[in-house]
C-alpha cells in the first residue's frame, strides 16, 4: 500500500493536469496546433471509422487511393489509450487520450523518482516540473513523440526495478510497460529509453568498488557475475517486449519492405532539424532565440536551422530552478553527478548532429540512415536535468548545507548575469528584466528553503512559471472549431476522392495562394486553414484523397514513386501537369485557392471545389507497355489526351469496349459489376499491394500493377462480378505472438 504522502502526491499531480487542461475536459476545447489537425485529427478518424462499420482496420482508402493502415505504426491502431477514440463523442475521445499521457508521465516521473530515494514532495516537484516543461509540451503537436516519452519515466522505474530485484513479476511488468513504446513505434525515443536502460544496467562497471578502493575493473569475478546478470535481464526484457508488441512489429516490419521507410535517407534529410550548440541555453531562458534578432531582423530562431524556419523542438525551458539546481549538483560532485552530466553531455551531442563529425560518421557507417531530425535527442538531456534537479531539490531539503551552499552560490552568479545582460540589452531588456526578477526570486526561495512554507512555494511557483512559458506549446480552439467548416457543404455526396491542389499552390509558392496565407495572424491562419481543409483534413470528414503529400514518409515505394513524377512534371511548369494523374487516381474534386481576398477573417474560405469526376474503375481505351515509372511519365508526355490508358507490365492488346454497371466498396474490399463486348481490361484506381486479391465469378484472377502504382485486370466478354480483398497474414501472426507471449508472462510472473 502506498503511504498517505504517496497517495496526496499522485493525486495532486492528477488534479494538476485536471486544472491545467480543465477547457478540454469539460468546455469542448481542444488542442489544434501543426500536425494535430492537419494529420493526427484525421488519421485516428480514419481507424474509427472503419472500426464503427464492423470492419478490421487493415486498409486506409482515404490516403494516396489507398494505403495500409494497421501494419503502419502511426495509425496506432494497437495502442490501448487509443481506444479513447471509440467514446461516443470523437472530438472529446481525441483530446482525452492526449491528457491521459500527460497523467501517465507525471505518474511514472513520480514513482522514478519516489524509487531514486527522494521524498514525496520532491518527487512531486519533478513530476510536476516534467508535464509543463518546454521539451515535453513540444511534442504536444507531435503525439507519437509525445505519447513515448509519456511512458519513459514509468518504463524506466519498472526496468531498473526489475534489474536490481530479478523477479519474475518486475520483470514480466517492465516488459509490458516497455512494449507501449514499441507499439506506437516512435524509434528515437525508444532508443533513448534502451539506451539509458542499457548505460545504467552497466553503471557498476564504472563505478568506485562501495568500500573505497580503487576503481574495480571488469574482471573482478563479483562485479562480472553482476553485470553478466544485468545484462541478462536486459536482454530478457528486450525480448519480452518486443514479443508483446510482435501485434505491431510483425506487420510493421513486414510493411517497410515495400514503403519508403526501407530505403536510406540522403544525409540532408538525416541531418535536417540538427540543434545548434546554443539552443540549450533555452533551459535557462525560455524563448530567448525568439526575442533575439537576426541581420534581418528577424527572430534568431528563424534562421538557425537549415532548410527550417524554426526549431523541431521549440521550446527547451525546463525552469530556472531547475536548471540551476542540476548546475549546482553538478559543480558541487554531488552522488550521481558523473551519470547525470555523462547522460547531458551524449545527449547534447547526439541532439547537435551535424554540428559535430559524430552523425556522419555513423551515418557513413550506416547506423542512423533511416532516423531523422536529430534534435529529438535532446529530450534526454531535459529529461535527466529535470530527474537530477528533484534529487538535488530533495537532498537540499534533506539538511545538505554543502548542495544548498552550491545553489545559492549558482543563483547568485546567475543574478548577477542577468544584472549585467539587463543593463546593456537596449531593445530586449524588457525580457531580461524579467530574467532578472526570476533570478531574484529563485535566489530568495533557496536562501529561505529551510522554512516550512518554501519547499511547496518551490513546487507551485515553478509550475506557475513553466505553464505561462510554455502555455503557446499547448493552444487550445473553441468546439466549434473541430466541426465541418461550409467548404463540406460544397463536395459531392461520398465517396469522392479529393486532390489538394491548394496544398501544391501553396508548396509551390503560388502568388495567389501566398495572398491569402503571409502575414495573417495566427489565429486567422489556422481558422482558414481549418476552412480551407488543408492538407489531409478531408479524411476527417469521410473524403478520400490522393496524389496528396506523405508528410510523414511512410507511403508504398510506388506511390511516393507517382508522387514524384506528378512533382516531376509541375516543377517543369507543364500547363495540366496534374491532370493525367487526376484520371489515373479516380480524383472527383480538386481543392484549389479563389482569388484572394483584401480582408481575410477567421469566416473565409480560400479554397473552392471545382469537380471533375474522373471514375475510380473504368475500362482501358488503349494498353501501353510500361514496367517502370520513367516509362510511364514517358508515355504520359506521349498520350496525355487519351481518355482511360491502361500502362502495364503485359503484352499489349487492343481491348474491346466494358462498362462499369455497380460498385459496393467497404474498407477492406470491394464488389464490381462489369459488362463486357470482349477481352477488356479493368483500371482499378487503388494502390497496389501484395495482400489484395481479386477473383471474377469466384474464380482467382492476377491483379497487375498499372499505371505505375495502381491496379488492373483483364476481364472476359460477358457480364461478370469483380471482387477484392485486402487481407494481411502478417496481423494474424504477431497476434498470435504477442497473445502466447501475454500467457507466458503471465506465468512467468506467477513464478
């Protein structure tokens, strides 16, 4: 049974959250921000939907003409917080799964710590400091990111737990816990968490032997049965995990063969979003590389990364206090102070990636090809402050005069930085007198610490000082913005498919596109882009889309392969550049931007639909030989006037007259009734992949890659019924992994 302390701590943390997002929970508001509504919002509908029509969520038919959906771990459909999703309300379901992560990492940063020897109030204070810092809200428009560094804390108690105990039960639990991250499948976070798994089981190497002697060395038979040991349970706990998630790996692995994910990124991309080397100082002060300006004039943000407009991780502030109390412990070599400053430093390290020869040597070793933005790294170093910081908070509470003296000490020179900084900042000394009175006050509490009030004014007063820093990580939209803007009222009744001309205006910088988006506001820009159903937003209100943009690289190889010849041909300035693409994907709707507006408000619609109703299945006119996707833009320069080409790999015939007499299509399969004069050949406008199926009558008949990423079939004379199926082994088997895996912890830990 947890003691009283325990119980008032957790609860406080709970209701923290509970107050902080108290709009989502009870006034219908909700998060919004980039990724969010764009992509997250729409693709959680997607797995809904098909669930709430009986269906397995095997296919997405919203994106690219179809994609997998269940073997692609971003759909997370394997997730249990998730399942939040399938409330009866799916804008309140949406946003409760994000605020339950926010509860699980104050929970589990609270039991770390609880375990690492602080008290509760200090255990608290970390927890506390954790859910409002500037590196975990930053990830609040990135939920994958978000969601596994939620389970961090918590994976790494249950882990160290079940090193030093080696109980069937810790281990069997850790190995649950650890399984979350591998299902939502975010590697870089995953990564770090094994990685300090990993440094910690074989922390005894390097430390001192505990009667003082000098360092042991690793042939010490004690220490090597020890490590042996740690190590072994390590490992067991890799494996354990990963046969829990086998629901999700299996597939998913299955699945990077024929995606994009399998293929090395070039190093640009790798190295993108790389942390210049001062952004740490953002710990100490928050948003300071958005006050200070450029040559242009601009803010310093802005012009810090390359090929980037601003940073992945956009706030680092992790509060003053914080801050200066891991400097202290660190200057003063309190216990713990090597592990802390070693985990900083390689993470800083890792987190600057170009800025040092470290990432192109691994990436010409070909260790990090196909991991990006290397700047998610510094999620550890935040993380290790904020844990290192509550233990010195605690050891200080504790009567540790010599750690108190170190802060104070730490403080006061701090103070007297910002003095100075403040007295020649001219332009920004607004900000820095502000940096000053935080400086002073955290003076004042550490002197007055001892008293019997402070400890808790610590704990209130830094969070207060963390949520108003990082409240614009976190904005929040009324209800009404989360429902079908009028531009819905305006398509055809579904299923249409979609193409989002605007987004390749707007990517391609067209002048009347950039009229409605420079210089508007924030709140302006996103309520025209929710008006404007930008980027994938379609799909939340059951419209399919295709030839739109893979923001997050997981689309099928061929599919990107079209995507890039459509790009192919508008970078070339070709009038109609999209419009054979259009045919081939079956688009009904393009989403394109009206001539702009002098006044734009938050009721604008930038965009109008403007349908052209090409058919999804239709039979061929002509066939053309195409078994690569040069040939196919090849013969799309040749023939781009023909009404249906079939391009694919088979000997070319001339194909008599069908038509298309019914279509009935559910998420993962689909019935056609075709009438044909003679031999004919079936365009079936949906995206190719090893697990669909087709028979005519019954009977099987091969499904044949054409027009580069979508299918065909060549039909009989006569009246016939077509039909597909979607169906992937690959589920059924990690399933039945991680079901005997589930039985054999659960034995294991009856041990």
């Amino acid at each position: 049974m947890w003691r009283s302390p325990d119980k008032r701590a957790l609860a406080f943390l709970a209701l923290l959250v509970v107050v902080l997002y108290a709009d989502i929970l009870f006034a219908g508001r909700g998060l919004y921000l980039l990724d969010v509504l764009s992509y997250h919002v729409p693709m959680k509908w997607i797995v809904r939907d098909v669930v709430a029509h009986g269906e397995l969520p095997l296919w997405n038919r919203f994106y690219s003409a179809g994609q997998p959906l269940a073997a692609n771990p971003a759909y997370e459909v394997f997730y249990p917080p998730q399942w939040l999703i399938w409330l009866p309300g799916y804008q309140f379901g949406f946003q409760l799964h994000i605020v339950v992560h926010f509860v699980i990492a104050a929970w589990g940063m609270f039991l770390l710590l609880r375990a690492l020897g602080a008290r509760a109030l200090a255990a608290a204070f970390g927890a506390a400091v954790f859910v409002v810092s500037g590196p975990y809200l930053s990830l609040a428009t990135k939920l994958p990111l978000l969601f596994s560094l939620s389970w961090m804390p918590l994976a790494l108690h249950c882990a160290r737990k079940a090193i030093l105990e080696r109980r069937p039960r810790e281990v069997a639990v850790a190995a649950l816990v650890l399984s979350m991250q591998l299902i939502i499948g975010e590697p870089t976070v995953a990564m770090q968490t094994w990685l300090v798994i990993l440094g910690y089981a074989l922390w005894p190497l390097f430390q001192r032997a505990a009667s003082g002697e000098r360092r042991a060395g690793p042939s010490t038979p004690a220490r090597r049965s020890l490590l042996a040991a740690r190590f072994k349970t390590v490992v067991l706990l890799g494996v354990a995990a990963a046969l829990v998630a086998a629901i999700q790996l299996v597939p998913a692995l299955d699945f990077t063969r024929d995606s994009v994910r399998s293929e090395p990124f070039e190093f640009r991309v790798v190295s993108n979003w790389s942390m210049p080397l001062v952004r740490p100082l953002e710990m100490f002060l928050p948003s300071v590389f958005r006050t200070l300006t450029n040559e242009a004039g601009q803010p310093a943000i802005s012009s810090m990364y390359a090929f980037r407009s601003d940073a992945f991780i956009p706030e680092m502030y992790i509060g003053l206090l914080v801050a200066l109390l891991a400097v202290a412990g660190i200057l003063a070599g309190s216990r713990g102070a090597g592990a802390a400053a070693f985990v900083v430093i390689a993470s800083v390290i890792f987190a600057a990636g170009e800025h040092t020869p470290l990432l192109k040597v691994l990436y010409n070793l070909h260790l990090f090809r196909s991991l990006r933005y290397p700047e998610k790294f510094i999620l550890t170093a935040g993380f290790a402050l904020i844990v290192w910081a509550a233990l010195i908070l605690d050891r200080i509470l504790a009567g540790d005069r010599r750690l108190l003296r170190a802060a104070i000490t730490v403080a006061a020179i701090w103070l007297g930085i910002m003095a100075l900084t403040t007295l020649g900042a001219g332009a920004t000394r607004g900000y820095f007198s502000l940096q000053l009175l935080r400086a002073v006050v955290v003076v004042t509490l550490l002197i007055l610490v001892r008293r019997r009030p402070i400890p808790a004014a610590l704990l209130l007063l830094s969070v207060a000082d963390l949520a108003w820093s990082t409240r614009k990580q976190v904005p929040r939209m009324p209800r009404a913005y989360f429902d079908a803007p009028p531009l819905v009222q305006q398509l055809p009744s579904k299923p249409a498919r979609i193409f989002p001309e605007a987004y390749w205006e707007a990517f391609d910088r067209d002048p009347n596109a950039m009229a409605w988006i420079v210089n508007r506001t924030e709140e302006v820009y996103w309520w025209t882009f929710r008006n404007s159903l930008g980027d994938h937003l379609p799909a939340r209100f059951g419209y399919e889309l295709v030839m739109e943009d893979d923001v997050d690289r997981t689309a099928l190889k061929t599919t990107d392969a079209l995507l890039e010849a459509m790009k192919t041909l508008r970078a070339r300035h070709t009038i109609g550049a999209e419009q054979p693409f259009l045919k081939m994907g079956g688009a009904r709707v393009r989403l394109r931007y009206k001539p702009s507006e002098e006044t734009v408000t938050n009721a604008s619609t930038p965009v109008e639909a403007v349908v052209v109703d090409n058919p999804r299945y239709a039979f061929a006119d002509r066939i053309l030989r195409a078994a690569s996707m040069s040939e196919v833009l090849a013969n799309l320069d040749a023939h781009r006037g023909m009404e249906t080409v079939a391009m694919a790999d088979l000997e070319p015939f001339a194909p008599a007259r069908g038509e298309v007499t019914s279509v009935t299509e559910s998420a993962n399969a689909a019935r056609i009734g075709v009438r044909a004069a003679g031999q004919a050949f079936l365009v079936i406008s949906v995206t190719a992949h090893r697990y669909w199926s087709a028979t005519i009558d019954g009977k099987p008949a091969p499904l044949i890659l054409t027009n580069g990423a979508y299918q065909g079939l060549v039909v009989p004379a006569g009246e016939h019924v077509v039909e597909m199926r979607y169906r992937n082994p690959m589920l059924w088997i990690g399933a039945a992994i991680s079901l005997l895996a589930l039985i054999g912890l659960g034995v294991f830990a009856r041990r």
